[in-house]
C-alpha cells in the first residue's frame, strides 16, 4: 500500500463455496473410514459415495480453473 497507494480486497465466492465443499466431503470419508474401522469390512456403495465425492471435487475444481482463466483475460 505504500507504494502503490491502493488495497486489493478480493471477494472469492467460488473458493469459499469449494472449501465448504471440500470440509463437507472430507467429513463424510471420515464417516465411510470410521464404518470400516468398525466392521472391519468396505461396502460397495462406499466405495461408490467416495468416488462420487472424488467426482465431485474435480468438477468444482474445473470450474475454478475456468472462472480463474477467464479472470486473467
């Protein structure tokens, strides 16, 4: 700010939103590892619900990139 005389304040809904994604996701693999911890068994539609939420990351993720590039144009 000395120098340039001017703060950027950034307002990222999309990262924010991708966080809280990312928290929610994480806490329902804990869930799916805590089962298995107990049973001692992994079911298929855990499997299936991680690669769901792996899934889903990665699309967020894309969009991310997308909304980023487009920014820098």
């Amino acid at each position: 700010m000395l120098i340039d005389g001017y703060i950027i304040n950034l307002q990222l809904p999309e990262l924010k939103a991708h966080s809280a994604q990312l928290q929610k996701i994480g806490g329902n693999i804990n869930q799916i590892v805590k089962r298995m911890n107990q049973t001692g068994s992994l079911y298929r539609d855990d499997v299936d619900e991680i690669k769901s939420l792996y899934s889903e990351v990665w699309q967020t993720e894309r969009q991310l990139w997308f909304y980023f590039r487009d920014l820098a144009k």
